[in-house]
C-alpha cells in the first residue's frame, strides 16, 4: 500500500494545492501515477520548500505517492470523480482557479521562483555571525528573536511607556503610518540560552533595537564571545569601549 502521510506532517498549503493543480491542468485532468517523471518533480519541489525543513526530512513528507493522491483528490473536487479526501483548501483553491489554467500556471510558476529565492536568501542568511556558543545555539537565539508573538508583546509594552525608541540609539519610527514605522524595530535577547532551558520568555529579558542597532549587536557578542548588554553596544558605538 502507498504511503502518503505520516504522523506530524503539516497539512498541504494554498501554494502547494495551486502547484498541484498547474500539474493537473497540464495532464489534462487525467491523474499520473506516483512513476510519473512529472510527479516525482513535483514531490521534489515540495519537498523544498522552506518552511516544512523538518517535515521534508520524513520520506513521508510530499513524497510521489502523496503528490499522486492529492491530484486525485483535486480530480474528485473537478469532476466528482477520484479520492474523496478533499481538504478545505483544495475546494478553496478550485473556486479560485479552476476555470483558469493560464492563471493556474502564472501563479505556479511564481510560487517556483519564490521557493528558489528563499532558498538563496537562507543560504545569505548562514552568513550571520556566529556566537561563541557555536552555529547551532546562534540558531536557536535568531529563532526566539524572530517569534512575531513575543516581538508583538514587546513593542505593546514599550509602546505603553511612550513613542517606540531604539535602546540603543534611539532612533524613532518615522512618518505618519505607525505599522510602517514600527517596521524598523527588532526584539534583541539580551538572557543567552541556557542549558537545558524550556521555559518561557520574560519581557524583562528583551530589548528593542532598531534593525541596525541589532546587527551591531550580534557582530559585537561575536567579536568578543561573550554577551554583551545594550549599555555595551551604547558605549562601543560611542567610542568608548
């Protein structure tokens, strides 16, 4: 029997549906099978992408099989015919495109182009500085840093004490639009990680700086391998550290 699935992995996206089916238009609505050379890229495409690292490492994960069934699966929501285990987005995705097959393929082929970019910005992005740690706590550091959640909480906080600053140079969001100027600002760790940590972030323990102020920050604690706090970089940047 064909493995499709297997536990944890993610549901099929509005993007990976869409490339599904550009792949389905271009058969003609006559499903291939997994064998299919044109299955067995598609599987590889979705494989790449780059928000299911993870899930992409299980051979359960977007393998041919499931890229099969799931045009299956879009055959059914087309024609009432094939597999009945039809998500809410492959219904989505048909009322969206399944009159348009030059509109399928248009959007398909930027959703191909964009895979391709995030993976050359996250090859960029293994430019960072690494900490002392090592690469694989810096990860981790860049990674609590990015949750939009405690970035959100953050600002709020700091948005209750008056107008948001950098704390290090102090630089304000411009202009009249507060979500654009808002845009500069990151949430920097100033706690590093610690062994066998699993509890949740304090407030108390970030600090909001501008987007240049936070990559000066992390060259410097990669500079002298060690954490450094936000009066540190203040007092480099000021000539005298």
């Amino acid at each position: 029997m064909a493995i499709t699935s297997g536990h944890g992995n993610p549901k099929w996206t509005r993007d990976e549906v869409i490339l599904a089916l550009d792949l389905y238009f271009e058969c003609k609505g006559l499903p291939p099978t997994r064998r299919d050379a044109r299955v067995v890229e598609l599987s590889e495409v979705l494989r790449a992408f780059p928000h299911h690292a993870k899930s992409a490492r299980k051979a359960t994960f977007r393998n041919a099989d499931g890229v099969a069934f799931k045009l299956q699966n879009l055959r059914q929501v087309a024609t009432g015919k094939g597999l009945g285990n039809v998500s809410r987005t492959d219904k989505d995705v048909w009322a969206e495109f399944g009159s348009d097959p030059a509109g399928t393929r248009q959007q398909a082929q930027l959703i191909r182009a964009g895979v391709k970019v995030a993976h050359e910005v996250r090859e960029q992005e293994a430019d960072y500085e690494v900490f002392a740690e090592g690469r694989v706590v810096t990860e981790a550091h860049l990674r609590r840093e990015r949750n939009p959640k405690l970035r959100s909480k953050l600002m709020a906080a700091r948005n209750a004490l008056g107008p948001l600053a950098c704390e290090v140079c102090g630089r304000q969001g411009g202009g009249s639009n507060a979500e654009l100027a808002q845009a500069i600002f990151e949430a920097h760790h100033i706690v590093p990680l610690s062994a066998g940590e699993a509890r949740v972030t304090r407030l108390a323990e970030m600090a909001l700086l501008c987007a240049c102020c936070h990559r000066q920050m992390h060259k410097l604690i990669a500079m002298r391998r060690q954490w450094l706090t936000v009066a540190d970089l203040r007092r480099v940047l000021g000539g005298a550290g």
